[in-house]
C-alpha cells in the first residue's frame, strides 16, 4: 500500500514556499472554481434539511482522504449504503456543536435516522476502518484553543451510531500497521510530566480495542506536526512522524513494528539517548516523492544567492531514504507546496541553479547563478501555474502545458529560453522531472 499523507496545504512548509515578496503569488485554491454537489448529494442534503431546517453549514473534514461534505458508505449488514454528514447550527441562540447526522436510503429516499453532538470545534478527518470484518467509522475533532485532538469510533448497528472508543492525541494513523489485513490505530500522545511522547498501537478484536504495543519517542521533539505510513527501502512497513524539535528545527521519527515486539522506535533509543536524524528549517514534510511507497525524508540545503538571514530565503529539498541506521540521499527537488507541484533538479543544476519569482502572478524562474549585481548568469526555465481557459484563450502563447490539476481547470505551464549549455534543459526532461505534489 502506499503511504498516505495527512495533508495540508496550509501544514506544509513556509521554507518551501517562496516567501516575503511583494510580487503577487497565489495557491491552488485560488484558481478553483467550487465544485456543485451532484445528484446524490443534493438529494442527502435536501433530506438532511428536512430534519434540522435550513439554518445549517456543512463542515468538510481540513485533511485526510474523504473531505467531501458527505460520505456515502456501507457501514451496517444491509445492502444499501449510508451517509454521514457534519454540520453546525446557524440559527440564532442556538450552539455551534458540531453535529454528525446518519442518514439511510428507504423506499428509494434518503432519510435522517441518527443525529449527535460532538465534541471539538472542528472535523479534522474521516476514516471507515476495515477490521474483525465490519466497517468502523473513526472520526478525528480538533479544538482551536489546544494542540490536543480527540479520536472517537463509532459502530452502526442500523437504526444508531454506538460510541465504541474515545482516545486524546497528538498525532494519528489509521492503517494496517502490523501487516495482518486488518486497520489498526496508531495514537501519538501529547507529552507526559516525564517530558516523554509515546506511540500507542491499538488493534480491534473481538468487538473492542485493545492496546498491542507501545513506544517511547524523542523527547526532544515537542509537538508532531505530519504523520504517514509507506516502507523503508527494505520493503518493511514503517510509519514517518515529522516534529518540531524545539521552535527553529524540524525531524523527524520512524516506527516500526516486529512480530513478537510490537511498535520499535528505529530512529531513536532511550537507553543509548541515541539518534538518527535529518534536522532540518522548519515545514519540510515526509512525502512518497515515487509513488511507490517508500517514503522519502526531506532535508533543506539554502539555494544559491540566499541565505537564512533573508527573509523569503529558498531552499533545495534534498530527499532520503533510511535503512540500517543511516540516512541515503536520493535526490533534491524544488518544492512550490503553495502551487502543488514539485520539479527534480538534474544532478549539474545543484549548488549551480537557483530559484526567484518573476514579475508574473505565479510564475518561477530557474536560472544559471553567478556572483555579482546580476545573479541571472543564463535563464534556463519558467514554470507558471494558471487557468486552463485562459491558456485556451491565448494568454500564455509561448508555454506548453506539462501538467494539469484540479479537474483539470489549473494547467502547469513552462517555457524553455532557446540557448545551449551544460545546464540547458529540454522540455522532455522538464515533463520527466515535473510532479504534482498534492
């Protein structure tokens, strides 16, 4: 299976974003146009507001792999599908608890047959967890005034939602951790009076959870801010926790798990106080850079022309994979979190390419650097991310399309100056080391 990535656009890295210009810069959000409910969901949303009235605001879950507003799912014995939305009161003297509606399709109707408050101040993420044979909702809520979350899962037996587990974290996965064909839980506490985080397995057996196994993690690291899970280059099956190691730094944490042991920290030992570590400026995250399920663990080397002390400094994302106590480079990459979309760097380009925004919304320059007044020694590439009606309408005549995004309405453009040199590039190379990066 592939690693899964807890996302965020807004969670990921201010060091990779170029930042502190005044040239205008927006993300892909901004060029979207919101996609219109379909069918199905305007015939759950209409029944949902038969029985709470219209005064409602669907909540979308901020991460995770299901963010649409409803999730329509199998999660009783029946045939037939169930949905399940989040929602608020908009009405006046009436509380902002969010509220998880069941909702069942009945003599080809949808129709409300479930609703509960729930705790927090917002759906962090949805997650239908396949295990002991039976379809389990886990849901993640947040609070705005705390760095805790709260995960509670729920069993639908056909009529009601029954609260079967309710855990405090700091950091979360939902996954088969253990290699058995069954979801398990993965809970990151927030830190104990000892200073320590820990890992905590938890696997569904027998109509309940139980706790499998646990970790000790660096204490060094104060608070998790990314969590995934993919494979060392080994093929083992390990999970990846980016933290912040006190309030400059960033690193990140790897676990594992062995028959017979459980959950084993790879990365760091308690006993030896030892570890194994990329520290790096703050925001770089893990990510499958391959898409073949190892995860790559990112390290930051300052671009040529910047250094830390300037504000909008850019950085190059060296990336690693870890086997056997080291960590081995696999490549470097410029990554624009902003504008989804990260460009492998050819091997001649590091410590001799750089990297600035032009004078154009959106665009990116890639040019030879030399010392001096004029940096710009030779352009070698633009990237520009715009709306596809308007590159069909004529407005960028001198790009050509290497990617596309959001259904298609944001198309990634680039241009190749005509010169020659060690460092030119084709437009080939350019579509091979091109990749969306959400």
């Amino acid at each position: 299976m592939r690693g899964r990535l807890l996302r965020l656009f807004g969670a990921l890295a201010a060091a990779f974003v170029l930042t502190g210009c005044s040239m205008p810069q927006s993300g892909v959000d901004s060029l979207l146009v919101p996609p219109l409910l379909n069918e199905e969901q305007n015939e759950i949303y209409a029944a949902l507001v038969r029985e709470t009235g219209d005064n409602i605001k669907l909540l979308y879950p901020q991460r995770g792999e299901n963010r649409s507003a409803f999730l329509v799912i199998n999660l009783d014995a029946e045939v037939t599908s169930e949905a399940v939305a989040f929602y608020q009161s908009t009405a006046a003297n009436v509380t902002s608890a969010i509220h998880m509606a069941v909702l069942d399709k009945r003599d080809g109707s949808w129709q409300s047959v479930h609703d509960i408050s729930l705790d927090g101040t917002q759906v962090e993420d949805i997650s239908v967890m396949r295990t002991g044979g039976v379809s389990l909702l886990a849901v993640g809520l947040g609070y705005s005034s705390d760095n805790t979350s709260l995960l509670k899962v729920y069993s639908f037996n056909g009529s009601t939602m029954d609260e079967i587990y309710s855990q405090s974290y700091q950091a979360k996965i939902i996954s088969d951790i253990n290699s058995d064909n069954e979801d398990d839980v993965l809970l990151i506490t927030p830190a104990s009076e000892e200073g320590s985080s820990y890992g905590l397995l938890y696997l569904y057996r027998d109509g309940r959870f139980r706790l499998d196994s646990e970790v000790v993690l660096d204490p060094t690291i104060t608070r998790y801010s990314n969590i995934l899970d993919g494979y060392l280059i080994n093929g083992q099956r390990a999970v990846y926790l980016d933290g912040y190691r006190g309030s400059n730094a960033m690193s990140t944490e790897i676990l594992g798990y062995e028959e017979g042991t459980g959950l084993v920290n790879l990365t760091y030992d308690p006993e030896l106080g030892q570890r194994y570590a990329v520290d790096r400026a703050l925001g770089a995250a893990c990510y499958d850079t391959n898409r073949d399920g190892i995860i790559e663990v990112p390290g930051l080397t300052l671009m040529p022309g910047y250094t830390e002390e300037v504000s909008g400094a850019v950085y190059l994302t060296d990336w690693y994979h870890f086997f056997d106590g080291e960590y081995q480079k696999v490549k470097s990459s410029y990554v624009n979190s902003s504008q989804g979309y990260m460009l492998d760097f050819p091997e001649r380009w590091v410590g001799r390419v750089s990297v600035r925004r032009t004078v154009r919304a959106n665009e990116t320059l890639f040019y030879e650097y030399q010392n001096g007044d004029n940096p710009i020694r030779q352009e070698l590439l633009y990237i520009l991310m715009a709306r596809r009606s308007d590159w069909e309408a004529g407005e960028y005549p001198d790009y050509e399309i290497i990617d596309s995004a959001g259904g298609g309405q944001i198309v990634y453009l680039a241009r190749v100056p005509e010169h020659s040199g060690p460092l030119s590039v084709s437009l080939t190379e350019v579509k091979k080391n091109f990749n969306r990066y959400f």
